[in-house]
C-alpha cells in the first residue's frame, strides 16, 4: 500500500558541479570515526524530506477511531483499525507502518540519496529537554554548532561541502501555540525566537559569503508562528532569496504550499506606526529612478500585473507518513548536480 501512496516531487535547481562529492550517509553511531572512515559518495541529485512518522505503541488492529485506534471495537458498521493504519482518520501510525516506511526507504532509497532533511510547549534552553535532544541527536550536529544546539535546538550542516547547506530551526520558539515564549517581541532581544532569527541571519550571510545555497527546514510551517516571529522570518526569507533554495516543513499532515509575501511587512510597519518600505525588500522603488524615461515612453501600454515575484517566496508544506487525514507519504527532491557552479548576486 505504502508504495502506491508514495509522492514523488522532482524539482530542478541548477547550480552544482557534477565532481561534487556528498558527506557519508548519516548513521546513528560515533560521526566522528564514521567521517574518518566511510568513503564519499558521488551525488545522486536527490534527497529526501520525510515527516510526522508519528508512532503509537499503543495502537491496536481491529479498534475504532473514536478511541484513537487504542481499544474498543467499533459497531459493525464502522471501519475499523488497520494493520498498517487507518487512513483519513485521527488515529497516529502503528509501529508496524512506521517501520514498514524506514524499512522501504533503507531497501529502495538509501543508495539513491544525497541527505536527509530532518526538522507544543518548550521552554527557553538550554533545559533538559535541549540538553536530551543534545545527547540524541550528537551525531547529526556538527561539533561546532553542539554548544547551540543545547542552548536553542537548533543547527546548521552543510550536506553537500562548500556547495549546500541545510539549516535545521527549533520551530517551537516561533509557533503561536507556544506560551512559554515571548513570540520575538522587539523589546525583548533576549526572547529564544529573537536569538534564534538573530543566529540565522548570521548563518544565511555567511553561507551567501561562500557561494553556497541553503535548504531552510523547520517542523511548524510560518503561518502558525506569533506575530513577530511570522515577520521576522518573512523579512529575512525575502532579504536571502538569492541563498535560499527552499522552505521545507511538516506538522500539517498535509501537502500543500503557500507563499510568503512582502506585502505582509507593509502591512505590519502600518499597524505599527511605520508606513515605509524597505527598498532592499520593493525591487519596483530600488529601480524605478532607472527606468523613469523608459516607462514614460512605454506609458501607453496596458499595465501589467502588479505581481512582484522578488517580493514572494514559496514554503513547502510536505505530506506526512501517518495516515492522517491522507495516506502515508514521504517526498524525493531531484535537484541539477550539473552547471555553472552559484555565485550570489552583488549584494553591498
């Protein structure tokens, strides 16, 4: 079933040379040894986003919906729970599905892959919660970024060397659910949100700095964050789309996609007080000086739509492995391995 119900998105970057090796396949034992010993591996062109594996071990086959697929027999007339899970419903995965899925993926995609991308109430860290994840997730962490990680949850790994980056956000510091933050408020620098934006901006100008791309990923989508932290992200998306290849996150069990728009900045300085653009983030008011004698000699032409694509940016919202409310799913990237290697635009 699960193969049927696998989605497969491929998209096209350019941008990478083909004699561009990958870091060896992540494995849950001592990177350290494994990094000094595992020999690299030629690029595929692909990776993989899976999320919201979701694995209940108090599933039970043959039990109803309205007990979370955990007891009670539902009247004949309803479905009932399933081996490998009951599609369109609120019950989470067995661990037979969850296993079923990492199972398939290790026999049919791990040699076909370059990387993995991996991504409601926590409280500012370092805690025990950041300290335990920490611990569990040290061979994935680079060992430069251990110390912020235990402090924020969050980290930066370039998957591809001097070519491609993957920044991995603690989503829970911006997500509206999460009373135990600030929510980014300005007056608050020291808010886990703030520290984390302020962390990756440095992160987004020092990978522009080397030429090289970036995959932001996160749990929680942007349309779910405070307020604050909702601009914040917007702004920094928009300022760094010549780094940014994608957005990719989870937790909606949905696939869908939706856009981040400058506008919602306009409108944010509006309500605060502010009326002004920022032309870094308005490519119509940086350039419009230039073009002033070329759009009075053209002013006779039908106006084009006032759509502005560098004032837009697109996140991806992937399909989850649990059942819920769809069937199971995970998704493979294709990118181009091949090309004239990125620069970034002049941006001083």
């Amino acid at each position: 079933m699960l193969q049927h119900s696998v989605l497969l998105l491929l998209l096209i970057f350019g941008g990478l040379q083909d004699t561009v090796l990958a870091i060896p396949a992540q494995v849950p034992l001592d990177v350290v040894s494994r990094l000094t010993t595992r020999p690299k591996r030629k690029l595929q062109g692909r990776f993989l986003h899976v999320t919201d594996i979701h694995p209940d071990p108090f599933y039970r086959v043959g039990t109803s919906e309205k007990s979370a697929c955990h007891r009670q027999k539902p009247k004949k007339a309803k479905p009932r729970a399933g081996e490998f899970g009951m599609a369109y419903s609120d019950c989470d995965s067995p661990l037979s599905l969850a296993n079923y899925a990492l199972d398939h993926l290790d026999k049919e995609w791990a040699s076909e892959i370059d990387f993995v991308i991996s991504h409601n109430i926590m409280m500012p860290g370092p805690n025990e919660v950041t300290f335990e994840f920490s611990s569990i997730w040290k061979s994935f962490v680079p060992f430069h970024s251990y110390q912020v990680f235990q402090r924020g949850g969050y980290f930066a790994v370039e998957v591809i060397p001097d070519a491609v980056a993957v920044i991995s956000l603690n989503t829970m510091y911006f997500f509206d659910s999460n009373t135990a933050v600030g929510g980014c408020e300005v007056k608050d620098p020291e808010d886990p949100g703030n520290l984390q934006y302020d962390w990756l901006e440095v992160q987004l100008a020092t990978f522009r700095s080397r030429g090289m791309q970036v995959w932001i990923s996160g749990h929680v989508p942007p349309s779910h964050y405070h307020p604050e932290c909702h601009v914040r992200y917007v702004e920094l998306s928009l300022r760094y789309q010549d780094t940014i290849l994608g957005h990719l996150f989870g937790h909606m069990n949905a696939d869908h996609f939706f856009f981040l728009d400058a506008r919602r900045l306009q409108d944010h300085r509006e309500q605060n007080g502010s009326a002004e653009t920022s032309t870094e983030l308005d490519p119509l008011k940086k350039h419009k000086q230039l073009y002033t004698t070329l759009l009075k000699d053209f002013s006779h032409i039908s106006k084009p739509d006032k759509a502005q694509y560098d004032s837009l940016a697109v996140v991806n919202v992937s399909p989850s492995v649990v059942p819920n409310p769809y069937l199971p799913s995970f998704r493979i990237f294709s990118y181009n391995i091949s090309g004239t290697p990125y620069r970034p635009v002049d941006v001083t």
